[in-house]
C-alpha cells in the first residue's frame, strides 16, 4: 500500500468511473470527497446523472476481473441479491448478422445486472472505505486555481436543493468523472490552456427499453439473448432476465445512423420483430409489459486526446467518459473506467500529485485498444462519418470473416469473446492459429438469417419462422 499523505483529493462525479477513482485515491489520501449532484445514499434504481441505467448494460470479462480484485466477494454480493452469472460465451446466444456463433464455454465470467443494481453494490463498497466520503445533491461550479493558474488548489460547489451559498473545498487532486458532459476542456480554456483535440465518429445510435413479465421461458439455460448490430444487420437488441425470480425481462432494441426504435408499444414491437432472430418477438409478442418503452439517444463515440496537450495544469486529472466515451452497444465504458482506475493507483502511488500528462499517456493506452475495436467497427457502416484507414477496412473485413467462420468454429467464438472483454487486443483475432481457422471455415455455407416480415411468424427456439399457408 502506498503512503498516506494526510491530504484531500475530490473525486467529481460519483457514477461507476467515481467510485473506482475513489476506491484507488483511498489508499493514498487521508480523505477523498465524492462530489455528485444526485442523491445517491441507498438509491437502488435510475438516477437524472446517469439517464442510460435505464437500458442494457455490460461489464465484460476484463472489467468483472477489475472490480473483484478490487472489492473481494462482490460477485458473491451480486449473487445473493439475485443476479445470476454464467459463462460469457456458453451461457449467452451470440448472433452476428442473424447467425449464430457456436458455443463454447470460454471460463469468463458473465454477471449480468442492471446498471443500477451494479452501481449500487459498488457504492456501497466504497462507502464503507472510512477516508471516503459523498458530498451528494451539490453542483459543481468551476474550478479553483492557484493566482498564475498553473494548479488546481480546490473546487467550488453549492448545494442544489435549498439554494445555499456555495463553498470551495480544497482540494490537493482533483479528478474529473462527470463523464461526457465533462466541463473540464472549458475550463481548460478560461484558465489560459487549450482544450485537448476531440476525436469522434458519429454513430446516431439509440436505445429504447422496455420490461415485460413472460408467461413462458425463451432462455432455458441461458443468461441472454444477443443478436448484435453490424453493418449487414444494423438493428440489435439485448434481451435478459432481470435478477431476482420474478419472471421481469428487459429488452433493449438498438439503431444506428438515426434509425432508432419507436417508443410507442406497436412500433416497438415491429421493431422487434425486424430483428434477425424470431426468438425475441416470439418472446415478447404475447407477453404482460411492466412499462413503456423509453430511448436513450448516443450521437457519437469521442476521444478528448489529453494525451496530446503540451501544457495542463498540476493537481487535475480526467478520467472515464469524460475522457472516452464509447459506443455503447460493445459494453466496454465501465471496463475501460476500470482499466483507467488501476491506472491512477499506480501514479498516484508513486507520487500524489501525478504529472497530468504522464498520466494522460498510459491512460491513452488503456482507451487505444478498445477504440480501435469498437470505432473501427463502426466505420463498418458506410453512413458513418469518419476517417477509415487501409488498417480500418481491412481489419473490419476480417472481423467479418470471422464472425461466419465462428458459426462453424468454437475456437473462434472464443478468440472473438475475449477480444470483445477486452481480455486479448484486437491483434489477437489475427494470429496464425486463427488465420487458418478463419481461411477454413469462412466460405461455408451457413444457415440464412432469418428476418420476420410480412405473414412470417417466429417459431420460439427455433431459430425458424412459420410461414402463413
């Protein structure tokens, strides 16, 4: 364990990426303020800060891993409140442009709960750490600086509820989680600094949820239902089992490029039944609905290049989507925070007061490997804006390759699972093992993908439909 040094840090924002730097500047600083607008004493459920927990979300293999090591028996905590873990490839059904991949247990981890159910085991982890304390339902005004701006010596915030006066609470490291409406690169700017380059790719997804009751079972042994968005497929949904034993199910239809999922109940349905595995339609055809749909839009995948800058100011770091905030539908944001968490251990174990840019570089390796998997797929979508290298359409083409071959190959249902949990790099997809395989098994023919349309009816666990005579 690192040394104390009898200091404050304030962490700003207390969502997934907050608590994990707070988990990691507690075993450095004698106390560490967590600063959120929201309440978040015993919230359980969605809150205003993070309006996507109402919709799917995952923590994949690599970030499952992080969060155990750093809070021993959490898994166990998740379990005993109702969620159900299981393997990430044998106990899903994966399916890529309406084919399923063969399954295959790859001995990683899949715990599949809510976003909220997650945050809330995790904040109450960090919350029983004695130097860490909330400062909860305060706005973050701005920054405060020494008088020539070269460092942050504090942060101003006042209280949102009753119309208080604000306050400064000093600060010896300030680390900025507020995700991507992160003022940092503003501030950056008042206080005679240039803002980092911002690199993104325009993807025009939504999300729209809905819960339903089922009166039969569309898993059997399963944790969940993936057919996932690509180019040849663009529209995908996540469907599982909500944890406890009360039969709920969520279901998460996803669009790209502004063709998004209706909120009213029909056309969320025929959305649905748009999708490439008749399997989710059948489902939730005749099934009690909890609630009514609601849409969660993402217009862009973006990377503020800290890493970048010449100049910055001592005594503030950035962190989580306020740095990188990733397409959703790969489940990688949280894991990448997690990632970036260990990170700032390891600097702030050495020093308590890191270089900034320093830090910046090896957090830009963290973020480098996961970008090039999730925004160099979504280049795969000709109507996505953005810069596609030679490396870019050849890797996407690959993947692709891939992707059919895996119908026929576990080995690389594998291969592509721990890639996609951030376990491998990208680069491992290419290694010799897997070129040979990819060469054998791509040009087979697969079974055609199944798109329910007009007078076609899905056969529940079929993977077929039933045509009207």
């Amino acid at each position: 364990m690192a040394n104390r040094i009898g200091n404050r840090a304030v962490v700003l924002g207390g969502s997934m990426a907050g608590l994990l730097a707070a988990r990691a500047l507690a075993d450095v600083f004698d106390e560490v303020v967590v600063v959120d607008r929201d309440e978040l004493t015993g919230v359980r459920g969605p809150r205003r800060g993070v309006p996507h927990g109402r919709h799917a979300h995952g923590l994949v293999a690599r970030g499952h891993q992080i969060l155990e090591a750093q809070f021993p028996g959490l898994t166990d905590e998740l379990v005993a409140g109702g969620v159900r873990p299981g393997d990430f490839s044998g106990d899903i059904r994966w399916y890529f442009n309406g084919r399923r991949l063969s399954s295959v247990r790859s001995g990683l981890l899949s715990v599949p709960a809510t976003r909220p159910v997650l945050e809330h085991h995790v904040r109450s982890r960090v919350r029983e750490l004695s130097r860490v304390r909330f400062l909860e339902l305060h706005d973050i005004l701005g920054l405060r600086s020494t008088n020539d701006n070269s460092a942050i010596t504090g942060v101003r915030v006042r209280p949102s509820t009753d119309g208080g006066a604000s306050e400064v609470v000093a600060a010896d490291l300030v680390v900025d989680t507020t995700g991507r409406g992160s003022r940092t690169p503003l501030w950056l700017e008042e206080l005679g600094y240039q803002r980092p380059e911002a690199q993104r790719v325009k993807i025009g997804l939504a999300y729209t949820t809905r819960h339903y009751r089922l009166d039969t079972d569309p898993f059997g042994d399963e944790l969940a239902i993936i057919p996932a968005a690509t180019p040849g497929h663009p529209r995908g949904a996540f469907f599982y089992r909500l944890p406890g034993d009360g039969g709920a199910v969520e279901l998460s239809l996803t669009g790209m490029l502004g063709d998004h999922p209706p909120t009213d109940p029909e056309g969320f349905a025929e959305f649905a039944r748009s999708v490439p595995v008749p399997d989710v339609y059948a489902a939730i055809r005749d099934a009690e609905p909890l609630d009514d749909p609601v849409t969660f839009r993402f217009p862009a995948s973006v990377w503020h290049h800290y890493e970048r800058l010449s100049r910055f100011p001592r005594n503030l770091l950035v962190m989580g989507d306020a740095v990188c905030s990733f397409n959703p539908i790969y489940a990688q944001g949280m894991t990448v925070a997690a990632m970036g968490s260990l990170t700032l251990g390891r600097h702030v174990g050495r020093d308590p007061q890191p270089d900034p840019l320093a830090f910046f570089r090896d957090l830009a390796q963290d973020i480098e490997s996961p970008w090039e998997f999730s925004a160099g797929a979504d280049l795969g979508y000709p109507g996505v804006e953005g810069r596609r290298t030679v490396k870019t359409r050849l890797a996407n083409a690959y993947v692709s390759r891939l992707q059919r071959a895996a119908v026929h190959d576990p080995a690389l249902t594998n291969a592509f699972i721990r890639a996609a949990g951030l376990i491998d790099p990208p680069q491992a997809l290419m290694r010799p093992g897997n070129l040979v395989r990819v060469l054998r098994h791509s040009g087979r023919r697969a079974p055609a993908p199944n798109v329910p349309g007009e007078g076609r009816d899905p056969v529940p666990g079929t993977g077929r439909v039933r045509r009207d005579p």
